[in-house]
C-alpha cells in the first residue's frame, strides 16, 4: 500500500500515455513546469523509452502496458501522483487506484490519480443526431452539473468508465480527478507524436474539394488547445500536492472531481469555413447523417454532435488559458487541423 504524500521530499510522478498526443504533452509540460520531479511513464517499447529518455533526464521507464496490471499496481504504490493519459481503460485505472490506497483513512481521500476523460459522455444518442444546436441546449458547469454527469447512463461513450473508476476510488478511499477537455486544438507538444485525429476533417475535404457540415452545421464543442490540457494537468496536480493532508477539500475528488478543460465555443460551421477559406473551395456544403457516416463510421458524432462546457472548478482554483487563437492553433507550424 502507498503512504501518502511527503511534500519534503522530491515527488514521483507515474505518467501512462507519455507516448501519445495527450500524455506526450503531458510529459513536455511536466517537466517544464517541475524540471526536477521524478517521473515514471509507462512505455511499451524500448526504443521509445531511451528517445524519451534522452530528451526527459528526469524520466524512469517503466516497461510493460496497460494489461501489466501487477506492475501499474507497485508502480503506482511508490508514486506520490499517478496521471492516466491511456484511454478508457477501467481495469488499469483500477489496478492503479489499489496501488495508491492510503495506510491511513481518517478524514476525507486525498487527490492522488488523474484519468483524463471527455465530454462525449453528455452526448443523448437517443435523440436524433442533426447536426444543429438544440433550442434547449445549455452549457454544462462542472460545479452545478457535477452529480448529474456522473448520473448519465452507463452506455454512453466514457460514461461507463467514469463511473466505475469513481466508484473504485471512492471504496478504496482514494481520490482521483477526472480532467475532461473539449476539442483539442493544436500541434502536440510531446517528443513522439505531434497530431491527433483533428488532421482527419481537414484530409477529407481536401479530398472531397468541399468543407462540409450535417444540418446547418450549428452543432457546437468547447476547445481548449493541447497545450493549455497539458497546462491545466499539470497546474491540477501541483494543486493537488500542495494542498497535502491539511488542505482536504480544497481540490475536489471523487463525486466532487470532475473537471472540463475549456477556452471556447467552436460550432462545426465555424470550423468548416476557416477550412474552406483556407483552401479556396468555395461555399461549404451540408450533408445527411448517411452521407457522413459513408466517410466515417464515426462522423455523425464527430460533425453532428456537440455539447458546451464550462471549466468553472478549474477558473475557480486560479487557472487560466493561454492560447485563445483556434485558428492559429489550426494551421501552427503548418498544421491541417479542424
């Protein structure tokens, strides 16, 4: 079992994910922000653990994957702070919350994990899909919302794994924060990989010769860039460990630790004329549901769906934003991103 925290000592950080988009920027921020902390990341291959480990000096690979779960389990019970960057993935979060039980369970958990999540788990598949912003939509605050979207049903896209890993933590006596972002924007910060599947949009229509939206194409997603994620982990974390065993309380976990990770409101539209204008294509077309799920299984979610949030808990703590540009985000270092 792990002990809890000593703020006296140098922090051990167990990091998965350090190789994707998210975890990469993750792992570049980490260690920016605390260039001495140790952090431990969970890497497959050995090759890319001796590239990370000659960019990161204060990086220990761990070898092994997300099904290793006796070795997330030690690993995670000699950190002070685990992040999960990995993906829905109950059984590895599990194995990792069990490695960071506390010795002691007086009082209220203490902020130990970080799963990243995402918004998809407000989307109601019920209703049909049209590509437009419902007259009732609201944004979602996760400080008055917060019961509610962990109340969603099960079946929805992370809904079923948020659930479980607050239920483990909360028997476990242990408390983790699940960091839910909007759309990503931007060019990776991490070593290895530099974009994610917002490059596939921009492909398609350049494909097509045609930026196109379903509906009217009013269906809107906050955005945060990748960079300011990686920011607002790492600022999470640090608060986290400040706040140590007289500051319970201050950084909610648990049933009180769900975070949105906003800078703004995008609406599919608004994406697709950038691109358009970008590319010199012309007026931008509106398609079926049918038609985009011809293009991708997957595209009636991507290009029909959206749903605004609010980062209230984490504006509350003190953090805020830097890059607040989308459209220099989509084509930074000549990216084709939307």
């Amino acid at each position: 079992m792990s002990s809890e925290p000593d703020s006296k000592t140098t922090p051990t950080v167990f990091l998965t994910g350090a190789t994707g988009f998210v975890g990469g920027t993750i792992l570049s921020c980490l260690s920016k922000t605390h260039p001495n902390i140790r952090i431990k990341a969970l890497i497959r291959e050995e090759r890319a653990a001796k590239e990370l480990q000659s960019v990161y000096s204060n990086l220990i690979p761990i070898i092994g994957d997300l099904s290793s779960l006796s070795l997330l389990t030690s690993t995670a019970a000699e950190a002070d702070f685990v992040i999960h960057a990995g993906g829905d993935n109950v059984a590895a979060v599990c194995a990792m919350i069990d490695g960071l039980v506390p010795r002691t369970t007086t009082g209220s958990p203490l902020p130990r994990l970080i799963s990243l999540t995402g918004p998809r788990s407000l989307i109601d598949l019920s209703k049909p899909i049209t590509g437009n912003l419902r007259a009732s939509s609201r944004p979602w605050s996760d400080i008055t919302d917060a019961h509610t979207i962990l109340n969603v049903p099960e079946d929805r896209i992370h809904a079923g794994a948020d659930q479980a890993i607050v239920a483990h933590s909360t028997a476990k006596g242990v408390g983790t924060m699940l960091v839910s972002p909007g759309q990503l924007w931007g060019r990776g910060k991490g070593h290895l990989k530099k974009e994610s599947n917002a490059t596939f949009y921009y492909a398609t229509v350049k494909k097509r010769g045609r930026a196109f939206v379903i509906g009217e194409g009013s269906a809107t997603w906050s955005w945060v860039s990748i960079g300011d994620l990686g920011d607002a982990v790492v600022f999470l974390m640090g608060q986290a460990l400040e706040s140590g065993s007289e500051g319970r309380g201050k950084v909610g976990v648990n049933r009180d630790g769900y975070y949105f990770v906003r800078t703004g409101d995008l609406s599919m539209i608004e994406r697709a004329k950038a691109v358009s204008g970008r590319l010199g294509l012309g007026e931008v077309e509106s398609m079926s549901v049918d038609s985009a799920r011809e293009i991708h299984p997957f595209g009636p979610i991507m290009w029909g769906c959206g749903e605004r949030t609010r980062s209230d808990k984490l504006l509350e703590l003190g953090w805020r934003p830097k890059e607040t540009d989308w459209k220099a985000l989509m084509e930074e270092k000549g990216g084709e991103r939307a």
